[in-house]
C-alpha cells in the first residue's frame, strides 16, 4: 500500500512539475525603457522578499507578472470581465492586492536587507526610485504595456485562478476515501455535543466562570436607509462592487458591531490585542481588548454583496487535560456580516481562526438550498442552528461565547443582559488602505516588524495536536491559527471561507 501511495506521490509531483514547465512564460522586453525598468525592479524586490522570509500569504502571487495578485473573489470575475473598462477595472483590483501585500512585505524586511534593496534597485534600474516609488508607479506602466495584448490578458486570465488549501497528496498518501469516515464521524459528534446551546436556552444559563460583557466603543446611529445608500455610492461603476473607503467602512463597522457575552473562566477568556513577546512569541495584550474589522465580498442572486468579519483573538485555547488534542497558544472568533442592499444583515456566520467550527446564521429571509437540505453524502454539511435575531443601534446582537473552548453558543439581543454583569468596552480596529495591517506588520523592535502569519499563513507557535490525527484531510497544520484568505473550513469535502459563492450556493429566499 505504502508503494503504491509512494507511486501516486512520484506521478503527481511529476504532472504538476511538467505542466509548471510546459506553461508558457511571456517576460516584458530587455531594453531600456520604464516598462524593463520596473520589470528588474520588481525582480530586485521579489529576490529580496523571499530571502528573508517575509512573504505576505494572504493573495496569490500570478506567475510572470509581478505587479498582480490575485484572490477567490477576483477570480469570480474571470468569466465576466470581457470588454476594455471591465478588463481594466479588474486589473486594477489585482493591482491593489499586490500593492497592498509588498508594502507590508518591505516594512518586513530587515533593516539591512530593505536598505539594500534600495541601493540595488538605483543601481540596476538607473533611476532615483525608492521601494515605494516602484509599488506604486510601476503597476500603471506594466498594465498598459499588458492591456494592449490580448494573449497576455489571457495568460493573466490564466493565472489569475487560484488553488484550494487542501493538499490532494496529503489526501492520497493519507487514504482519504477511508480515514475521512473518522473525520466525519468526530465532525457529527461536536454538532451533537455543542449545537444544542442555540435552540435549549437552559443548557446555557449556568455559568463556569463570571459572565463578562464586551461593548464595542462606538455610538453609530445609523437606520437601514442611510446603510443602503452607503453600499450604492461605494459601488465601482464597471465591476459594481461596493468599494468601501475607510469612513464608509467604519461607519457600518461601528453599526454592526456585536456585544461579546462571555463566561470567563481564566485569564484566557479575555480578548486583546496581539504583539510579540520579548522571546518573540505571539502573545495578546488583555490590557487593548480590540476587534479587527476587516471589508469581503459575496455574490448573493447576481449581486456583490459587502461583508464586514470582525476578528477577536484570546491569549490561548486551554487544555483541559493532557490528552487534550484541541488546546494550545492564540485562540480567537471570527464573526463576519453579509449586508444586503436594503442595508440590513442578511447572514451571518462565523469561525474559529483555525478554520474550524463554521457556523451560519441566516435572517428571516433565507432558507437553504434544495440541494443543501438533500445533502445526504458524506461531508460536511452547512450547519445553520439559529436565526439571526433582529436588531438595531439600540439593542445590538450579542454573541455568547463559552469560556475556555470559546465556543460560539447562542445569539440574543443586548436588552437581555443583566445588568449587574461586569461591562467593558472593546475598539474597532479600521484598516486605513491596507486590510489586517496591523496583524500582517506586527513591531517587532523600534526599527522592524514581523507579520503575525508565516510565509504559508500560519500563526507559527499555534500548532495542535490534532494534526497528527487529521492530516490526511489534506489541511495544512489543522487546528492552526490562519491568515486571511487561508481558511479551508471543512474536514470532509472542500469548502473555504473566503469561497464568494458560498452564500449563495447555499441558501436562497423564501
């Protein structure tokens, strides 16, 4: 068996490293103008980048051409963008995906390497230019060296079409087709364990700890209307997706914001907000409880549909024992808003960091599928234990989270706490042009900085013991704190959270 899984291996590895050979390459012209300029300097920067570690995993580089990258919701696009605006308006979203990405992975550098790039740059280039001045001048030159040639908007086509997180040799070696009936199996006993708590309001009354309520610090008063309007004026004309800008992202960030109820046991219940350690480890500072808030999109009946994900990270997952293969450093929830554009929550879902545990919590609005009610197979099925409870500025969705395992337990609205639990605040913390900035480019020393996430997404240091149980589902590192972008979210079958049809695949009105 181990031989001819070791075969499949070899043959695999060979088709992947064939095709990556036969795949046609089109560089840009060696001579002397701006376009070869930024080519070699673009080459200069991704040299130095890669030698020092710093590779920013949360979009996919598209091979052959440096100022592009791509992501699962701009490749929705791929068979849409057809005409001269569009084609533009979309490579001016990849543009800004790598934008964003080398600017964190220069503040990454090292000191000595990023003021070596900068000499190199100059000297090979034979321009005054400064990194910056490469990130943000060349991508207009190469793009319109590139428009002009159907055969590389093609290619760019091409490229631009991402892989999945899961690992088709790690499912083959690991014998997927048998082992993922353990899988499944330890999947339906959590549902039967923990799911009860949304629909059984008395299996939650009791307390482990003392029920601590997190309030986020904002007074945003804003009616469904005002929403509405702000989702039509942020829309780009030729690809009509609502492009927030940093006021309009924190206007409805500040609206949606949940209250957190959370029974706190230890010291590992509180939320802050994360740094590295004099050790260089990653820890959270309980003294900043923060959100980060982040802008994604869906397609939802034809139309893109703005999301708002607010992440909330816990100092670590306690273990219960030693056998406990679930524990370890770093824990959080992820909670993320799809507004509809009548300007009111039309789903809502949420999971852990790792990936794990997603749940869904459709309005009043939404059924599932025919096709998702009849799933039968063996994989993970769209688990939807409650339905979002309406609610406003005065009274917003409180979200009740377990003490240690952090378990996402019911929803209620505010006007039903108590009054005499301890209350805090929490702050939103709003991207100013580049999302999750303050996670990706993290102070490490007065002078540099170091991205939470490695160079494949992964918070190193959060490792599980579980993935020496479940690797064969071909997820790297399960149980791993992730980065944006990098969230498989099934054992069993293949999903992903950042999938922009997933919504819509999966529910539909009444």
């Amino acid at each position: 068996m181990l031989n001819n899984a070791f075969f499949i291996l070899v043959i695999t590895s060979c088709i992947t490293g064939c095709s990556t050979l036969t795949q046609q390459h089109v560089g840009y012209p060696d001579n002397t103008d701006l376009v070869t300029q930024c080519s070699k300097a673009y080459s200069l920067i991704a040299t130095s980048i890669k030698h020092a570690g710093v590779t920013d995993a949360e979009a996919y580089p598209i091979k052959g051409y440096p100022y592009l990258r791509s992501s699962r919701f701009l490749t929705s696009f791929l068979d849409k963008v057809n005409d001269e605006n569009s084609i533009s308006a979309w490579m001016d979203e990849l543009i800004l995906l790598d934008q964003q990405a080398k600017t964190i992975e220069v503040m990454n550098l090292p000191i000595r390497a990023r003021n070596s790039l900068i000499t190199e740059v100059k000297n090979q280039t034979g321009k005054n230019w400064g990194i910056n001045d490469v990130i943000n001048e060349c991508p207009s030159e190469l793009k319109k060296f590139d428009i002009e040639i159907p055969e590389r908007i093609a290619q760019i086509k091409n490229a631009a079409d991402i892989p999945d997180d899961y690992s088709l040799i790690k499912r083959t070696i690991g014998l997927y087709p048998l082992t993922k009936y353990i899988a499944y199996n330890g999947y339906q006993q959590w549902k039967k364990n923990n799911l009860d708590t949304f629909t059984n309001s008395k299996s939650i009354d009791g307390w482990n700890g003392s029920p601590v309520v997190y309030k986020p610090a904002t007074s945003s008063l804003l009616d469904s209307l005002e929403i509405a309007n702000i989702i039509q004026q942020s829309r780009d004309l030729d690809l009509n997706i609502p492009l927030l800008n940093q006021t309009q992202l924190k206007q409805l960030a500040e609206h949606f914001a949940p209250v957190l109820l959370i029974d706190e046991i230890s010291d590992a219940d509180k939320i802050g907000h994360p740094l590295w350690s004099d050790a260089n480890r990653p820890v959270i500072d309980t003294t900043r409880p923060v959100s980060f808030v982040r802008l994604s999109h869906t397609w939802f009946e034809g139309s893109v549909l703005p999301q708002l994900v607010y992440t909330i990270w816990f100092t670590e997952r306690p273990k219960t024992s030693s056998w406990d293969i679930l524990g370890g450093n770093l824990d959080g929830i992820i909670w993320r808003v799809t507004i509809d554009n009548n300007g009111k929550a039309l789903i809502s879902d949420s999971i852990h960091p790792c990936g794990c545990y997603h749940l869904f919590f459709p309005g009043s609005g939404l059924i599932k599928t025919t096709e998702e009610l009849n799933n039968t197979g063996l994989s993970e099925t769209i688990e939807a234990p409650q339905i979002l409870p309406e609610s406003s500025i005065s009274d917003r969705l409180t979200l009740r989270l377990s003490g240690n395992s952090h378990y996402l337990q019911a929803l209620s609205n505010e006007k039903k706490l108590n009054r005499h639990w301890q209350e805090t605040t929490y702050k939103l913390i709003i991207p100013d042009s580049i999302p999750d900035s303050a996670l990706r480019s993290m102070p490490l020393t007065d002078d540099e900085h170091k991205s939470l996430y490695n160079t494949d997404g992964i918070v190193e240091g959060t490792e599980r013991a579980e993935r020496w149980l479940l690797w064969p589902m071909g997820i790297q590192s399960p149980g791993a704190m992730r980065q944006w972008g990098r969230h498989p979210t099934a054992f069993v079958g293949r999903r992903h959270f950042d999938d922009p049809y997933l919504v819509d695949q999966a529910f539909l009105r009444k």
